[in-house]
C-alpha cells in the first residue's frame, strides 16, 4: 500500500507525464497452469537517468488497472526503492508489477513517483485479455477482474555477479512467484450420471538433480513446487453433478505428506502456500538420494487413499472411486525397490498426469511402475494449455463412463 504522500489520486487524474527517461513494457498475458491470465509491467530506468543533477532518489512504483468504462479497480501493485550509495549511473533498475486479469479490456497505469524531488512519471497503456477459445469458456468467468500478486524476493541467480540481463524474458520468468496462487472459483462441472469420490494426489517433488545443488536448491524446488500446486488446485475444481473432490499433496522425495485427503472446498491453499515457502529446504540430507524406501513410501500413500472407503457423505449410494495422480515423470533413487500398489477390487478408474518439460522431453520414469495395477489413463502435458485439454478430456471421460 502506498503512503498517502504519494498523489496516485492526482496524478491518474491528469495526464501522463516523464520527469525521467524510463521504458516500461507490458508482457503477457500468458496463460498459467491454473488458467489464470499472468500479466507483467517492467519499467527500466537508467542509473545515469536517475541519478542526473541529484545524489539519491526516493522511488514509489504504483501499477494500477481500469475497467473497459475507465473505473479504476481496487487494489494496486506498490513497491518503493531507494537509490543504495553503491547505485552508479551505469546501473539499471527493473521494477516489476506482477498481476492476474479476467478476460476483458483494460487500462494499464504506472506512476514512479520521487518523493524527495516531488517529481515522478507516469505511464498509461490498453490492454486486451482474449479468452480461450475451447470447450471451457466458463472456466475462469468466477476470477476476480484483478488480482494483484506480492512482490518476489530476489533469487539466487539474480544476487549471482555473473547474471547476464539480457534476457528481459528470462528475468521475467524469474520475477514471478508461482506460490502465489489466484483466487476464485474454476468451473469445471462434470455431468456425471452415478456418484463419484474424486481424489486428486500431485506429487510436489521436483527432479533428485535439483537436490544436489546445495546453495540453489531451496529456491528452485520451492519454485518447481509451486507449479505443481497450480495443477493440483484446477484439478482439485472438478466438480462432480453428484459426489465430492479430495486433494492431497506429497513430496515423494522427501517422505513429506502436506496434505492428506482435505475435501476441496475446505483445502486452504493459502496456507499450503505458506507452508511450502517456509520450509528449509538447503540442508536436505543427500541421504535421499539413496533410500530404498522412496518407492515403497509412494505405494503405501497410493494404497491408504484406495482402500479409503469414504462416501462423501452421501446417504444412499456409494460414489464410485477416481484416483487422479499428477507427477513429474522422475526416477526413484539408486538402490530403491519398486514395487506396484495392492490391487484393489474393484480397481478405482485412474488417471496419470505426467508434467512434460516446455520442450516435450521426458526423462526416465518410475511412477507409472508403481500405478500399474491400477490401469491408469497416461495423461502426458505440456504446458498450460495442454492441461487445460488434460482437464477437458478428464471431464467427458468421467461423464461418459458414469452413464
């Protein structure tokens, strides 16, 4: 929230206005794995821009949006940078607004406003969100207009003297959060005839490699993580005529239940968020690597929610059982025993989500091992728009089977 002191009242009021040289950009949107519309705004300032004719700047970046009649919508993106002795006119800052749009026309607004000099910017742009254009046009029409996201701590890589940031794409990537989970209700209403108890079980684990690199590893497998938990959260909206959804989220790797069989519409995925964040994760142990029990630990998980005879409820029928399991494709460490869950009669109908890399590769995977008497579904995806058709074909397969 930006102090009073700042005029962003005023100052939308008027026109747009360069008291400094500056460049600001819109990127996106693009499409995240929870069908949620990522949009950012960059705006780079020169440090000889900057520091021209004065020793400090007191900076206040405020990012805010107007509806398709101009009214400005609550909320704002804020942020505040102070010129460090060691900022020199051969630096550049990147200031970044990071936000969540619902289909729709808007109006984009920057203001950098220097509270020492009471002088500042300010920047205006249109912005156009197109929806999807598939068989789920409901889906996101229960997200807020806006949803303005927290500002990220800086990476390793970015505190790294030997990042190069010539990629404004690559810093982008990195200046975004994906712990930061959007709000609002997904429709995802699936016409099935006979009752149905959905559990969704997203393995968070990211790849053994990632394990290895002790300084970075806490960052980058929070980061994988959070990706993950954008899957498990659209998939946990699948909602059933008749029956109920589960969710539950694993760290394979780590032996780590963080959430076991909560019943969507109670699942605080704020929290979760949190959870995750806080977790210190820069000692793991590379003990792990070497367990023989990883495999047999995933197994027993599985088997515990198959043999789980909850009725979601209901009183006069019995819900038939789905078994959704979403993973990256992984290997299980040196030396595990891998062995295939206890069959089960009858066997719920499965699915296996398999997260593919941007480029489609696959790396070696034993978690399909394990699901095999289960006779899952091989669902692989790339991507946001290629889980949104996972999810679609999720939809009217569970509605054709139940008939």
């Amino acid at each position: 929230m930006p102090p009073s002191s700042v005029p962003v009242t005023e100052w939308l009021a008027g026109p747009d206005r360069q008291d400094f040289p500056w460049s600001v950009q819109i990127l996106g949107p693009s499409l995240t794995l929870q069908q949620h519309n990522l949009v950012q705004i960059v705006a780079a300032l020169r440090g000889r821009d900057l520091l021209r004719g004065v020793s400090i700047r007191d900076l206040h970046f405020v990012t805010k949006i107007a509806d398709d009649q101009g009214n400005w919508l609550e909320g704002q993106s804020y942020s505040h940078f102070v010129t460090p002795a060691d900022f020199s006119p051969g630096d550049t800052l990147r200031s970044f607004s990071n936000l969540y749009l619902r289909p729709g026309s808007y109006t984009v607004a920057m203001i950098a406003y220097d509270s020492l000099h009471h002088s500042g910017n300010v920047w205006r742009s249109k912005l156009s969100v197109d929806p999807v254009n598939d068989l789920l046009p409901a889906l996101g029409r229960a997200f807020p207009a806006v949803e303005f996201l927290p500002e990220v701590s800086l990476s390793p890589l970015l505190k790294d003297v030997t990042w190069s940031l010539t990629s404004q794409l690559a810093l982008a990537s990195l200046m975004v959060d994906p712990l930061a989970l959007g709000h609002g209700t997904a429709d995802l209403p699936i016409a099935n005839k006979r009752p149905v108890r959905i559990d969704v079980i997203v393995n968070l684990s990211d790849g053994m490699e990632v394990l290895t690199r002790q300084q970075e590893a806490s960052w980058w497998y929070k980061y994988d993580e959070g990706w993950m938990l954008q899957v498990g959260n659209l998939l946990s909206q699948l909602a059933p005529q008749e029956g109920c959804v589960r969710f539950s989220a694993i760290d394979i790797l780590r032996h780590d239940v963080v959430v076991d069989r909560v019943d969507s519409q109670n699942v605080d995925w704020d929290n979760i968020s949190k959870k995750i964040a806080a977790t210190e994760l820069d000692k793991i142990d590379i003990k792990t690597l070497t367990q023989k029990e990883t495999a047999l630990w995933f197994k027993q998980f599985v088997e515990r929610v198959t043999e789980d005879a909850y009725s979601c409820a209901l009183r006069d029928a019995v819900p038939e059982h789905v078994v959704v399991v979403v993973s990256r494709a992984m290997p299980f460490p040196i030396h595990a025993t891998v062995e295939a869950v206890e069959s089960n009669t009858p066997e719920p109908l499965s699915y296996y989500l398999v997260a593919l890399y941007a480029n489609g590769s696959l790396n070696w995977d034993e978690i399909e091992k394990v699901l095999k008497p289960m006779k899952p579904k091989r669902l692989p995806f790339t991507g946001a728009l290629g889980l949104r058709r996972t999810v679609e074909f999720i939809m009217t397969d569970l509605a054709s089977s139940s008939k």
